[in-house]
C-alpha cells in the first residue's frame, strides 16, 4: 500500500497524483516501477516520466530513513521542499527551470513532481546525435543567455555539466538543482559554473565559433568583460580538465 499521503506544496497537480497514489494497492516505487518511466535509479532516489492527463511531468521520489528525515526536518527543509521553492523562485523572475508542480510526503519519504520537458534532449545528447548540425549556434546562445540570467540574479548553479541543461529548441533549461546556491555576481562559485561548462565544451570539442558564441551572450546578459571572466575561471577550468581522462581538441580559453 502507498500508505498516508500528505501534500507539502502543489494544488491540481498535487491532489491528482495522491488520488493515484492513494488508491494504489502497492508502495510509491512499485506504483513509479510500474507508470513511469524510469530515468534513473540509485541509493536514495528513484526518478521516472510520468504522462498523466495529456500532461508530460518528471518525479524524483527521494527515500529517507524515518531517524534520517525527522532529523533534518529538525535541522533544515528537506531536499524536495528547498528544490521546489527555489524552482518556484527563479521560475517567478524568467529564469528557465522546469515548473515545480507537487511536493509530497509519503510513506517511503518526499516526492517531488515537476514540468516534463520534452522535444529536445540534454546539451550532451544533442551534440552526441548531431554535432555541429544547424541550429548548435542557437542552443550556445540559449545556454550563454541562461546562465547569465542565473548568475545575474545572484545565484550558481554548481553543477553545470551538460547532462543537466536541457535544450528544448528555444530555451536551455537547468534541470537539477540540488547544488543551486545563493552566490554574488562574479564570485568563485559562478566562475567554477562557467569553467564546468567549458570543459564540457572542449571535452565535445565544438571548436571556437560555437563557444565564442555561448561566451558573447553570457557575457550580454551580465554586462561582463571577457579577459576579466576568463582569468576567474582559469583555475578551476585546470582542474575540471584534469578529471577527465579523455584527451581534449582544441583549448577554447
């Protein structure tokens, strides 16, 4: 059984999954195991695509010991709750995340619902499927303009790998934002989002006329200059580009 479900945050959305759920003869995961599709799965989270009523949405059940979640219940919002009022945060002032839609808490722990995204793919699947095709420079700019909106209204993202921007054809979207942090305009943390990006970008080697590009709209949106952003991010970009065993094409800074 599913057992008590209590809504945390969301309406419509919220009350039509505990309808589901509640009336479920089988626990959360089982019930995700079975509608869902899965998406990944590890110690502690279970996330899965749900369609339900012609509507495309994402759930992340996050399973908490009972000694583990009473304690930071005492201590801090769980996970789930901060990440659904901080989409709700940086939705409200046009920055592109996904549209947090429900937070409940269940038997298992807390399941947090929001916007499916779908009619594109990640920055890495999409370069891995057509590198270079029509349309990259669009989606270097996308993804310089939506970092620039994040870092302008003060915060870091802190995980700014490519398998977690998502390119819709019109918008880059940030899609987790477990490390997303306040942080002050042009600080370490920012630069070390920008030098994660990099390296990504040198890693799929996309050569200096896409960058170039991703790094004049970055650059737009914070009113920035280029030499003074690139020597903050020099560092950190010297140890990104040590973690990764593969050989690098060409430096792009």
């Amino acid at each position: 059984m599913a057992g008590k479900v209590r809504i945390k945050r969301g309406d419509v959305w919220a009350e039509r999954l505990k309808e589901h759920l509640t009336s479920s003869q089988v626990g959360v995961a089982e019930w995700m195991e079975e509608h869902t599709q899965i998406i990944k799965s590890n110690l502690g989270t279970l996330s899965g695509m749900l369609q339900l009523d012609d509507q495309l949405a994402y759930l992340k059940l996050y399973s908490f010991k009972p000694f583990k979640y009473k304690m930071s219940l005492g201590l801090r919002k769980p996970q789930p709750l901060r990440d659904f009022n901080l989409a709700s945060d940086l939705a409200g002032k046009g920055i592109a995340v996904p549209r947090p839609l429900a937070c409940l808490a269940v038997a298992e722990g807390m399941l947090l619902v929001t916007e499916g995204l779908s009619g594109g793919g990640t920055l890495d699947e999409v370069w891995r499927s057509q590198p270079a095709a029509p349309g990259a420079d669009a989606m270097m700019r996308a993804a310089g303009e939506t970092l620039a909106q994040l870092h302008a209204a003060g915060y870091t993202y802190g995980n700014c790998r490519w398998e977690h921007l998502f390119w819709n054809g019109q918008r880059v979207y940030l899609t987790m934002l477990d490390s997303t942090r306040k942080s002050p305009l042009g600080g370490i943390h920012q630069a070390r989002d920008l030098a994660q990006f990099t390296a990504n970008a040198e890693q799929f080697v996309i050569g200096s006329v896409l960058y170039e590009q991703f790094l004049e709209t970055y650059l737009q949106g914070i009113a920035g200059n280029r030499r003074e952003v690139v020597e903050r991010m020099i560092r950190p970009l010297y140890r990104f580009r040590g973690q990764h065993l593969s050989r690098y094409g060409q430096r792009l800074v």
